[in-house]
C-alpha cells in the first residue's frame, strides 16, 4: 500500500512561487504514474498533473498547464510541484497519489494528508 506525506505548502502572495513535495513509501512508486490533485473549499477535489515513471511523459489540467511543472526523483522516492505565478484560485489543500486514465476522483480510496497552499495579498 502506497504512503505519501506531502509538504511545502504555505502562504504566498498572487504571482509568488512555490514547489510541493511528496515523499512516498510502502509500495511501487518508481514504476507508477504519479498526480498531484487539489482540493479548494467547498469544491470537489481535482486533478492537477501526473507524471509517468520515466518522468519523460507529463500532463497538466487547463487551469495550470503553463504555470506548474511536474518531476520526480526515483532515487529519492519523491515527486515534486513547482507552482509558478500563482492565483488566488489555487488555493487549496494538494495531494499526491498514484495516477490512473481511467479513475474518476471517487474511484481513489486512500489519500495522505495533503498540504495547504494559501494564495492571497
């Protein structure tokens, strides 16, 4: 069973920056596409972006495509968000998990505890 802790969350002005972290264990995660979803209030959680093992294959949700860049370090074991020129809408709580084409969002069963990102002047 996969277990991920993300982290690098916090509070931020429009424009600003800031890079997400998720460190996982418990399960195969060097040969497992991996996503970073979001949360906001009162909204239904969504997907960001999800990188392939190689890390050579990437998509990104309209809403960040140009703006956030998905990686990964097999050999950490970790997955990373680079936010750029952030907007008051994404504020939200991030999540990491596996990546699947074919899941909905309801079709995931186990998530970490996710880690705040507050954008606002």
């Amino acid at each position: 069973q996969l277990h991920v802790v993300e982290s690098g969350g916090g509070l931020v002005q429009p424009g600003g920056s800031l890079r997400l972290s998720c460190g996982a264990s418990g399960g195969d995660f060097s040969t497992a596409t991996m996503g970073w979803f979001r949360q906001a209030p009162g909204k239904e959680r969504e997907f960001v972006a999800a990188i392939t093992w190689s890390g050579t294959g990437t998509i990104y949700s309209d809403s960040v495509k140009g703006r956030f860049t998905i990686s990964r370090d097999n050999a950490k074991d970790t997955v990373y968000l680079q936010m750029n020129s952030l907007k008051p809408e994404d504020t939200a709580v991030y999540y990491c998990n596996h990546y699947y084409t074919s899941y909905s969002i309801d079709q995931y069963d186990a998530w970490g505890p996710g880690t705040q990102v507050t954008v606002s002047s």
